[in-house]
C-alpha cells in the first residue's frame, strides 16, 4: 500500500510494516509504487500478509464497531 504523510497513515505504516508513507505528489505516490513493484515476489507477499493482519485487527468495520459499542456500553453502566 501506499499513502501519504497524514499522521494517520504514518501510524498505520509503523504499526503494520505493510506500507510506504510519502509526501502527498504524484511523483512521489509513483516512485513508490514503482519500489513495491521492485520487491520480489516473497517481500511483496510478506507486505501483503502484514496489511490484512493489520487491518484485521485494528481496522476491520466488525471490529471497530463491537469495540465502540463496548465503550458505549461501558459509559452507559459508569455514569448512572
């Protein structure tokens, strides 16, 4: 994956290892794509593995919703 410098993305880029952060241009998104299609196939595959881990467990829809409701929940229960 590739993205740009957002502190989002740059925390989403330390934590899964599964992506290259750059400065939001057009040449730098492209020599970024150009050094992933570099890889060879195992570091890709490795990239690959490392992004749906990641974005299995901490930004999957499923999963950030049940832990929302469980905050929710948790305030509810706290503040009455």
């Amino acid at each position: 994956m590739v993205c740009n410098d957002n502190p989002d993305q740059q925390q989403v880029t330390r934590q899964s290892g599964a992506s290259i952060c750059v400065p939001y241009t057009a040449k730098d998104f492209a020599d970024a794509v150009i050094k992933i299609l570099s890889l060879d196939e195992s570091d890709r595959n490795e990239m690959i593995k490392k992004g749906k881990d990641y974005v299995t467990q901490f930004r999957d829809y499923r999963k950030i919703s049940y832990d929302l409701a469980k905050t929710y929940k948790e305030i509810s229960l706290n503040s009455g």
